[in-house]
C-alpha cells in the first residue's frame, strides 16, 4: 500500500496550501484503505489479521 501511496501522490498536483496536501491524502488513504477492506484473505492469514 505504501508504494501505491507514492506513486498517487507523485502524480497529483502540488498543493496550493497545507489543508490542501491534508485532503489529498486523506482522501487516496481512505480510498485505498477502502479497497483493502474489501480484498479477499487467505483462511491462513485471518487469524493474524484479527
């Protein structure tokens, strides 16, 4: 997740002030966080993730 972070944020436009930069990256984390609570999980790995 990390590195599609990166790469959104090297492509975004540079903000024009800091309230701007902090809604940029609240909104692709929550979008990304979104995708990842809804991606499959091996029966395996549930217990750790729990």
């Amino acid at each position: 997740m990390g590195h599609e972070i990166r790469v959104a944020l090297a492509e975004s436009a540079l903000p024009d002030s800091p309230d701007e930069a902090e809604h940029t990256v609240i909104d692709l984390i929550a979008g990304l966080v979104a995708n990842l609570a809804q991606s499959a999980i091996n029966e395996e790995l549930k217990a750790v993730v729990n």
